[in-house]
C-alpha cells in the first residue's frame, strides 16, 4: 500500500513576514536611490556655480590683458588695466582655495588634530591681526569677551582660522563703510559659544535655511570684483560639525545678521 503523501502547507504568518521584508527592502532601495539622485543634483548645481564665478573674472582678466596689448594706452589706463587684473586673479585663488578645501573635508581619511585653546585670547589675537590686514575695509569693528574666566575647547587652529576668516569674508560683502562688525565670545549651555555679527543688507528669510548648503550661491557671492564661491560658510559648518559643534544663523533682512558657532567645552 502507497504512504500517503504529505505536503506542508506555507505558514500564512511567514508569507506576511516575507513580503513585509520585501515591503521595506523596496522602500529603502527607492530612499537611497532618491538620495543618490539629490546627491548627483547637487553636484551639477555646484559645479554649475562654480563654472558661472570662474567665466566672470576670466573674460575680465582676459578684456585687460588685450587692452593692454593696444597701443597708445596711457600710464593711468595701464596701472588701472593691472589692477583689475590683479584684483581678478586674486577672486580665482579664492575660488580655487574653496573647491580645494570643499574637496579635501570630503576625505574619509581626513582628520583634524585640535588642541586645548582658550577661547578669548584667541578670539583677541584674531581681532587684532584682522584690523590690521586692511580686510575690514573702513568698518567699525568691535570685540565682545569675557573678564576673568573664558572658556576653553578642542580646536584646530589651522581648520578653525578658515571658519573665521569665511564668517569676516562674508561679513564684509554684506556690508558697506561705517556698518559694524562684531566678534565674541562666551559660555552657554555648556558650550563654548563664537559669534560674529553685522549691521549690514542681512539674509532675506527665504534664503536663510539654504546658506550653508553648498549648492547655494548668494547675490553678494556673485557681486563683480567680489570674491565668493558659494562654498565658504559649506565649509566652515562641514569643519564645526568635526570638531563636535554646531552653527546657526539668525538674521533680519535690511538690519544684519548673526553667526553662532557652539563647540563643547574641553
């Protein structure tokens, strides 16, 4: 006599539990591939940018150039022809500097090596060296820090110096003669709090949440004569969030604008 044949039937419970698997497998897989498309996007906008503020000073050098090979150019046409170029290649070494930074942070080898520093006299020495550079450009300046004891923090001083000088660079294009420009210091919230503020043009509303991506260009990046890829305060938060920290921006279109930058205490 034949056994009987027995066949296991498919848990119900199971069939749901693979599906459901299969569900969110597919979910993640449409994320990433919505992920690698934003991230190919913004590629494009960047490079698009950058290749927009790399034509400008070019063609300027490139007009000077041939107006110098003209003849019958007087003295003054030819000292201003080399002062435009000049002013120009200086705007290309600071884009250059920014791709080269903007593409250095994006290592996954790379790392920074901070030290203890105290904050104030940091802040201080910075102050000074900046008045002194000629940077500031006839704004009144002022310099906020505490008496007594002043915070310290784990810094690179190297990478730290670059986050300063982009928050003063775009400082300056936002302002004019006799506008003020701030820095300071202090402790809160258990961090060690820098900030640099402007009584300049200020951020319209609209653009504030976009400042620090690194596709985004400004009007004033653009200004003719005016150095500015897009991609300084990019990098100044990509080097404050790998020491540990934050920034943030507050500002009132037409009144100025204030960057916070918070790094734990060491």
């Amino acid at each position: 006599m034949e056994r009987e044949k027995k066949y296991n039937q498919p848990s119900i419970v199971k069939v749901e539990s693979l599906s459901e698997k299969l569900i969110i497998l597919n979910l993640q897989l449409e994320e990433k591939n919505r992920q690698l498309e934003l991230s190919e996007l913004a590629r494009k906008n960047m490079f698009s940018n950058i290749t927009h503020d790399l034509r400008a000073p070019i063609a300027v050098i490139h007009g000077a150039a041939e107006r110098l090979s003209q003849e019958g150019i007087g003295d003054r046409e030819r000292l201003k022809m080399i002062r435009i170029i000049h002013s120009r290649t200086a705007t290309l070494e600071d884009l250059i500097e920014d791709m080269y930074f903007s593409a250095l942070l994006d290592q996954p080898k790379f790392t920074l090596k901070p030290s203890r520093l105290e904050i104030a006299p940091f802040l201080e020495e910075y102050f000074i060296s900046m008045e002194g550079s000629g940077r500031l450009d006839n704004r009144v300046t002022n310099i906020s820090i505490p008496f007594g004891s002043a915070p310290h923090a784990m810094i690179d001083v190297k990478y730290f110096l670059r986050v300063l000088d982009n928050l003063v660079d775009n400082a300056v294009r936002h302002t004019k003669s006799g506008d003020l420009i701030e820095i300071g210091c202090c402790e809160a919230n258990g961090s060690a709090e820098i900030f640099l503020s402007d009584s300049g043009s200020g951020i319209p509303k609209d653009d504030l949440p976009k400042i620090f991506d690194r596709t985004f260009t400004g009007i004033a990046a653009r200004t003719p004569g005016k150095s500015g890829s897009g991609l300084g305060l990019s990098i100044s938060r990509t080097i404050v969030e790998k020491h540990g920290g934050s920034i943030h921006c507050s500002s009132v279109f037409g009144e100025g604008s204030k960057f916070t930058i918070s790094i734990p205490l060491a």
